[in-house]
C-alpha cells in the first residue's frame, strides 16, 4: 500500500440509507450515497478506496453487513486514509460495548477510561 502526503483538504462521505442520508446531507454532507446492495456497496467502497479525496467514509451497520470481498472488508478495518466509521441504523438498538467501540474506532481513544 503507497504512503500519501496530505496536502488538501479531505472529503466526508456517506454510504448507507436514504433516511440518514438526507441527515448527512442536511448536516453539510454533500458526497453520500443510498446503498441497497453488495454490488452497490462494495463498488461504491473500491471507488472510494482509489481515490485520493476521501477522509472519513462513514457507513451505516447494514452496509458494512452487506460486503463480502474479504480484501475489502481488511480495508476496512485497516485503513487510515480514509477512516471507515461504521454507525448504526436508526432504528437499531447499540449497546454500551457497541457504542464504546464506535467510539474508539472513530477517535482512536477510550474515552470510558478513567486517567
């Protein structure tokens, strides 16, 4: 994997339904993308994943759910440019380990510890 200088300003984008993306887009969110299946999600990742002005790819959990290429999915989870943050639907109910990953996956801190 190349190393890239980041010299510009980075996009967030959105991946997941078309509720939420209408609150993304409200909230300035202007690149995000209603999902509805494995091709248009993994597409929509590989395209994401080669370009070099995306910074935060925010996905909701039935979207993370719907890719199966194992070599994306460690994308994934491995990548630092961009960050993948994975919330959950509207109606799903999170749980406090659940919220608490969230968390450290989209700050990089446990913010539960106490220092």
């Amino acid at each position: 994997m190349e190393e890239r200088v980041v010299d510009k300003e980075l996009k967030i984008t959105y991946l997941g339904n078309s509720l939420l993306n209408v609150g993304f887009r409200i909230a300035g969110i202007a690149d995000s993308s209603v999902v509805s299946s494995t091709h248009d999600a993994e597409s929509k990742l590989r395209e994401l994943f080669e370009k070099n002005d995306t910074g935060i790819i925010i996905m909701t959990s039935s979207v993370r759910r719907m890719v199966k290429d194992r070599r994306l999915n460690d994308l994934i989870q491995t990548s630092m440019l961009p960050t993948v943050i994975e919330i959950p639907e509207a109606n799903e109910q999170v749980g406090e380990d659940d919220l608490r990953n969230l968390i450290m996956r989209a700050i990089g801190i446990d913010i539960t510890k106490n220092v």
